[in-house]
C-alpha cells in the first residue's frame, strides 16, 4: 500500500502544480508616478539611508484574510510608492513589518507584546480589528503607543462612558456617526428612491461588537426626530447559511430599509435574501462603508446593486482626483496589467482592487505626515510614542492622498468625521459592465453620536 | 385566515419560517450524514468535515468558472480512470483470495487460457459473474460522464461537478491512507485530535492554491437584472474598470471577469388569499433538500443491499471479526473516506451557490452547526441524522422569529440536544452497548 500512497502523493502535487499557478500574478517594477502629497509639512531634518519601521498587526490568514492581504499588498505598496517619490519620511525608507494574529486575541496580545518591547519602541503601530482594539485599549494607553486603527469601535476609541479618548484613532468614522448621516440624507431625499411608505430602518448585522455597533439607543433617537421608523434588528452569525426568515421577520414589522454592519459574505447573503424574496423595488438595502466595496459585488453581483450608505473617502472610479491616480497606477501596474488574459490573475486583481487596499495609501500618507511633524517637534532622536499622540490629540487635520481621506483628529475627536453618501451602480459601459461606488452627495461633517456626542437626541 | 396568529406572530410568517427550515435542515442533514458515514465505518468524529466541504467547494468552482487547461483535463482523467478501474477491480478484493486449487468442474488450471484464467479469479475472488459485469458497465458509463464533462465546454456544471468529485475522492483517499490507517489500533482520541489537524491543513492548502477571496458558484442566477439604482435591464456581461497609469492615463479596461446577473427569485407557492402571502422556497436549499434526500436513499440501499455496503456495515460493527472473516478492513475505510469526501463536497458546492458563495467564514463552520443534529441520532443512525437535521432547521428558523436574542437562537438546537440526551445518554437512535465482563 506504500505504492499507492506515493502515487496518490505525486497526483496530487501535479494538481497542485497545474491548478496552483493561476492564482499568483507575477509582478514587475511600477512606473513613475509623480508628485502627489500637496499638504505635505516640510521636515526640518534629514534622515537620508535611514529606515522607520510601521508595524501592524491583524489577521492575515484567517477568516478576514480576505480584505487583510489586500490591506497588505497595498501598505507594501504605498511604502515603495513614498520611498521612491516622495523619500520616505524625511529621507529615511518605510519598512513594513507585519503580525499575522490568524483572528486569534491571544496572538493580538503576543504581538502587542512583542511590537511594544522593541527598542527603539515603535512611534505608532496600526491595527485591523474592534475586537483586537478593545481588548488592547488600556494597554496601549499605558504603553504609550498610538494606534491607527481600521475599524469603528466605539468601545476602543471612547470606552464605555463615551468620554475616556483612547490612544487609538479610527481611519474611518465610527459606524453610529455613519448611520446619523444616512439618516440625514434619507430624511431629505426619500422620495428619490421610490419606494412606497415612510422610512423605516430595519438592522441585519452580524451578531457580534461590530455588527451591533450601529444600533444603539442615540441612532434609534436622531433617525427617529428625521422621520425615520426603526422597525427592530436581527443578527445573525458569519456562519448563517441563509438570512431569508430573518429578513422576512422584519419585513413583517413594517422595514423598507435594511441596514446591515457586516462585510463581504454578510452583505452579499443579505442582498441575495432580498433579491430572492424580489424586493428590490420595496426595499432599500443600505450599510456601512464595509458594504459598499468591491468584495461584496464580487460575491453578489447584481444583488449588490443599489447599496447605499455613508462613504468618507474616494472611489476608485473618481480619477479626477490625482490621489486616486496614484492608488490606481499603482495598482494597475503591480498587480493588473502583469496579468494579461490570464482569467484568475485578473480576478485576484479585481480581489486586491478594493476598499482596503485603497485606504492603506492615504494611512501611509498621515503616517509620513505625523512623523515629519512630530520629528520637526522633538527632533528625531526624542521621537517617541508621546510626541505621535501629542500631535494627534493636539488638533491633526490632514488631507492625505490629496484628499482620498480627511484625518481629522483632536482632544475629543478619535474618528474621521467627515463623509457622504454613496451607493453602488452598475454602469452599462462601452465593453461590458461598470460596477462602481457612485458618491450621491458632497462631503459633509457627520452628527457626533456616540454616548453622550454633541448630536445626540434626548 | 390571513391575519390568523400563532404566539403573536403572523401565520405566514410561522409557516414560511417552519418551511425555510426544512429545505436547510435539508442541507444539514446531508452534512450530518457525512460525519456519521465516518463514524460508522471507523469510530472517529471527524473535525475536518467542514473542510472537506470548503476545498470540494472550491475544486467545483475551479473546474466550473475556469476553463481547466488541457494538462490538468489529461490529468483528472488519469485519476478517474485510476479510480473507477480500482474501483471495479476492488470489488473483488473485499475478501482475501481463496487458495488456489484445481478446478474439477472446469479443468481449468493457471495455466489455463485467458477465459479460463478469468474464471479462476472470479472464483477465487468468489465475484459473481452478473454483478462483476453490471459494475463494470456502471463503472465505464460514469467514467465516460467524467470524461466528457471534463471535456466539454458548455456543461460547465457537468465538468465542475466532476472535477470536485475526483478531487474530493483524492482528498478522501489521502487523508485515510496518511493519516487515519495509521492509527489503526491506537486510541480513538489520537484519530479525533487528528481529524483536528487535517482540518488545519485542508484550511492552508486551499489559502495557498485559491487564496482568501470567497467564491460565488452562481448557478441559480437571474436571467436580467433590471438594476434599482439606474432602472435599466441587462445581462451578465464583462467586468470593465477605470484605471489610470502613468504612461496611458485614464482609460476603461475590460477584464476576463463578468459581473452575473444575481440570485433567481425563490420558488414560489400561491398562498395569498389563504395565507396573505406567497410562501417563498430557496433555489439552492430546494437542491440541496432534494440531493440531501437522494443521498439518503441511495445510502440506505448501498449499506443494505450491496456486498460493499453489507462489507462496511460489518467492518464498522467489528473490525476484528470482519478482517477474521476475510474482509479487507483497511479497503473498506479508504471506501468510506472517498464517498464522504464526495458527500461533503456536495455540501459544500450548495452552499456555494447560495447567497454567501464559498466563503472561509461560512463553509467550514457550518460543519459545527450540524453536531446537535449528528448526536441527536446518537451518532450512528443515518436515518436519524437524516431528521437530526430537520429538526435542527426547524428549530433554529422558529427561534429567529419568536426569540429576539441570537445567543438564544444558537443556543435553541443544543438546548435541544441536552434535552434529549439527558433523556437518553445514547441519542434518540444511538445503540446501547452493553459491555459483557
């Protein structure tokens, strides 16, 4: 029987060799791109054959392994973007250094750990999740290490009480601060919708602190004085296999908008329930920004049509602006054009061509800019956390990529505060078919709903 | 009746929930059955199911939305032919060969002609003549299917099912020759942990072959989409992006990729003058309820009716006495291995064609959310696995609409479970052994 082992062993590694190199693209060196960064602080020092390291740490491989290695292949991209146009951070190269935690907490632990105890300590670290945020929130305060961190915790960036500002800064805004806008919008342009009855939010999230952070006592209140009905919310697992009686439930209860926080296969078993039940045209499907990305139309196709929710950065598609030029030349020509007509390279590409990896440029972007100024305050031999945070909590406001993200932060402020609307559309094009994230309205100053935040409704 | 009730909750609502229920119960108890077939055959509780369903559902997608390249095409065949050949000849070596002896009836000697050479093989294999050749013609008929789906353009489903299925059997096969025979004889506990392991390396193989993007199998699609946002109607056509480079500057780039059209609508029952509303079935869990069916049926007639499934029963009750009355115990694993890696590649491609699509975080838990239904049979009763899963649908489904918590929406099936095994240690179903000193 060892006969038939190996040849069962050499089967299966000629599988592997035929059916594995279509999914890895090869990669070539990128054009030059030009000048972008127009905000830029001029460093007064100069770090020339140097190296700054920008450490991060998430899950890589596991379950959201899916919009992290996207995240990756952008940071490493925007690190040699910056190192080669822009000379790193005064001079000195960009390294990435990365934690892969797999989702588990105690790795996030090990690795904070880890990072922490570095010498030099690294100035800031980025992180990916809530959970890993929250679970982290006084240690990193006690270490004294900001964090950027992509994602909306409430918990993380406030605490409990609402009025304890962490040591983390969010690149996107908190999920309450996203659903306020959406009702402000809603509440003025309903009727462009065209779908019958007064609006009525029903929630379909994940079960989880994500999933349950748009729902909370102070949304319920701002939508309910704009006229918008709240109809209740059900969870459900990453896990479900299908959402048809959950969204039948608050169907029932009289909701014509369904609002899912959740990502990728949440919002696409959402959109698939909706199109299922043929309710597209009696129901509004809507978001967090994590719903209106190319991961979801990916899984939903068409289902995704007509998503809609707050959106604080630039698409893809909005290449007027010459930060988006840059993220997409540089996408193009690392990750598409190298592809050729090679059909799985190119739908790995479209894969990377999403949220996360477009938002790892202007991250990198506010990274050089906090530590050129906190270099031009302290000097580059007394930079340390403490001079990172000082600049944060002491009013930062950066428009980076030439405005693709505003980070805005202060002594209150740990979020981005900005957005508009946005919703996905499938363009009939020249070709074929467009799907993008079409922005509905301008940028605006979000309402401030987290506990106690200034918008809050009694 | 429309506005009829049932605990403050519409009758519609109640039905269509009890319904919903039963088509995933469906696809439930076709993953139950699959851990219950292994642990029949060997004893061990196999962890790994899940991912088992993950890769399958990722070689049907592979084989179903690429056009597979001519070496990897020669290659399946190979496999399959490797496979059915062994297969057929396999029949023959459930038991040990007799020793050989001269035949008085026939003269025949081994150094007889072809025909007479064959005869004392049969005999010695004590194969019946009529089912050798109804097995073999079986066996071509499949691996002509195989062949011709594998080949074919326009059957991509065909092709796609194929490849998974020869795939899966590999994998199947794999697994029980590297891991599991192995440990034959050792402490059940060791297979169990080992199942834990494979399912660990069955999760890194497919991020290294496919990568972490979820896949969507969009069998079940619309023909036209008419679109919410713009209005207009139109089909699946080619993915086009705006990009930008230096060099050429904007410009639309079709790509090989095509945006589908989205999920058909749910199969529909005319109820609305009874019930206020059409009650609405799921494409992808009416197939997978049907095929969920169709296996049971199929199953109950091979370990019933069939010398290989009479073979696995026997081994499954007792290895030592089976391999004493010349069963091939280490076939019949492998046997076992190979039909539950096709059975839950199979439910793992249903779940693909649903709203989720091959998703890392769907698939290969959804193995975790059957065990109530596994053990509510006791662990050995593929009949009861069969409703375990029914049951578990139902439950779950009615727990959405009448209890608001989704802890207690988990929580609603293994409640259930408790429940029945504090009443009965050994599952509705299970077998009480009873242990003479």
């Amino acid at each position: 029987m060892k006969k038939t082992a190996i040849v069962l062993l050499v089967t299966f590694a000629l599988l592997l060799t035929f059916a594995g190199p279509a999914t890895f693209a090869s990669h070539s060196e990128p054009a030059a791109p030009t000048h972008v960064s127009q905000e830029r602080t001029e460093c007064n020092e100069d770090l020339s054959g140097q190296t700054v390291t920008f450490y991060a740490f998430g899950d890589l491989s596991g379950p959201f392994a899916f919009i992290t290695q996207p995240l990756v292949a952008g940071l490493e991209d925007a690190a040699a973007y910056f190192n080669e146009q822009e000379g790193g951070v005064c001079g000195a190269a960009i390294e990435i250094e990365l934690g892969d935690t797999g989702g588990s907490q105690d790795r996030a632990q090990e690795f904070w750990d880890e990072f922490s105890n570095l010498d030099p300590q690294p100035e800031v670290m980025f992180m990916f999740g809530s959970a890993d945020a929250e679970l982290l929130r006084d240690q990193i305060a006690e270490d004294q290490i900001p964090v950027l961190l992509a994602a909306g915790s409430e918990l993380a960036l406030y605490g409990e009480t609402g009025d304890e500002p962490a040591w983390t800064f969010a690149i996107i805004p908190l999920y309450t601060d996203q659903l306020g806008n959406f009702c402000d919008y809603i509440a003025e342009n309903w009727d462009s919708f065209d779908i019958e009855g007064d609006p009525v939010i029903g929630h379909l999230s994940w079960e989880g602190a994500f999933g349950r952070s748009s729902d909370t006592e102070e949304t319920r209140a701002y939508c309910a004085e704009r006229g918008i009905g709240y109809a209740g919310a059900e969870y459900f697992l990453p896990t479900t296999s299908d959402v048809s009686t959950q969204l039948d439930v608050l169907i029932d209860e009289g909701a014509n908008i369904i609002y899912t926080t959740s990502l990728a296969s949440g919002p696409a078993n959402v959109a698939a329930a909706i199109a299922g039940a043929e309710l597209q045209d009696e129901v509004l499907m809507a978001g967090t920004n994590w719903a209106l990305d190319t991961s979801v139309i990916g899984l939903a196709q068409r289902d995704a049509d007509g998503i809609t929710g707050t959106m604080p950065y630039l698409w893809w598609d909005e290449l007027d602006n010459r930060g988006i030029q840059v993220i997409s030349n540089q996408w193009a020509v690392n990750h598409f054009i190298p592809a050729g007509d090679d059909e799985e390279a190119q739908r790995n590409a479209l894969a990377i061509r999403n949220i996360a990896y477009l938002l790892s440029f202007p991250v990198i972007d506010a990274y050089i800019e906090l530590m050129t100024q906190a270099i031009n305050e302290v000097g580059y031999d007394n930079l340390d956390g403490q001079a990172i945070y000082s600049i944060l909590n002491g009013g930062f406001d950066y428009n980076a990529m030439d405005g693709v993200l505003r980070f805005r932060y202060d002594e209150n402020t740990r979020a981005i505060t900005n957005g508009r609307i946005g919703q996905i559309q499938f363009l009939e094009v020249e070709g074929g078919v467009q799907p993008t994230v079409a922005p509905l309205n301008d940028f605006l100053d979000l309402p401030d709903l987290r506990v106690g935040g200034e918008d809050t409704v009694e | 009746m429309a506005e009829w009730e049932l605990f403050g909750q519409s009758f519609h609502l109640v039905v269509q929930a009890i319904i919903n229920g039963l088509l995933l119960g469906g696809l439930y108890a076709l993953i139950a059955l699959g851990i219950v077939v292994i642990n029949k055959a060997s004893g061990v509780f196999n962890f790994a199911h899940g991912w088992m369903m993950f890769a399958g559902g990722l070689i049907f997608w592979q084989f179903y939305a690429n056009e597979p390249s001519t070496s990897l095409v020669g290659i399946m065949i190979l496999v399959s032919t490797l496979l059915i050949g062994s297969a057929i000849l396999g029949l023959g070596f459930l038991r040990k060969p007799a020793p050989l002896v001269e035949d008085s009836t026939t003269g025949a000697s081994q150094n007889g002609d072809l025909f007479h050479r064959v005869l004392i093989f049969m005999k010695r294999r004590e194969l019946d003549p009529r089912r050798t050749a109804v097995a073999i013609a079986i066996g071509a008929a499949l691996w002509a299917v195989l062949v011709v789906g594998l080949l074919q353009d326009s059957s991509v489903i065909v092709r796609g099912a194929a490849g998974a299925f020869i795939g899966s059997i590999l994998i199947g096969l794999m697994i029980e020759r590297i891991t599991i025979r192995p440990l034959l004889g050792k402490p059940l506990l060791t297979a169990i942990l080992m199942t834990l392991a494979i399912g660990f390396v069955l999760q890194g193989f497919t991020q290294i072959i496919w990568g972490p993007n979820d896949r969507k199998i969009d069998v079940f699609t619309a023909e036209a989409a008419t679109s919410p946002s713009t209005g207009s109607s139109s089909s699946s056509s080619s993915y086009v992006v705006q990009i930008y480079t230096e060099d050429q500057g904007q410009r639309a780039q079709q790509t090989k990729d095509t945006v589908g059209t989205g999920t058909a609508p749910d199969y529909r029952i005319k109820t609305e003058e009874l019930l206020g509303k059409d009650l609405r079935l799921k494409r992808f869990l009416v197939w997978g309820f049907f095929i969920a069916i169709g296996t049971f049926v199929a199953f109950t007639l091979f370990f019933r009716y069939t010398t290989l499934g009479l073979a696995m029963r026997a081994t499954a009750e007792n290895q030592v006495l089976a391999e004493s009355v010349g069963l091939r115990v280490r076939l019949m694993l492998a046997v076992a291995w190979a039909i539950v890696a096709v059975m839950a590649a199979i439910a793992g491609i249903i779940q693909g064609t649903g709203g989720t699509g091959v998703a890392v975080l769907v698939v290969p838990i959804l193995a975790l959310r059957v065990f109530p239904a596994v053990l509510l049979g006791g662990l050995e009763s593929i009949t009861w696995a069969m409703v375990g899963g029914l049951v578990i649908g139902v439950v779950e489904q009615l727990t959405i609409v009448y209890l608001d918590t989704t802890a207690a929406q988990q929580m609603a099936p293994f409640v259930v479970l408790i429940i029945v095994l504090l009443i009965r240690p050994d599952g509705l179903f299970g077998q009480r052994r009873i242990d003479r000193v």
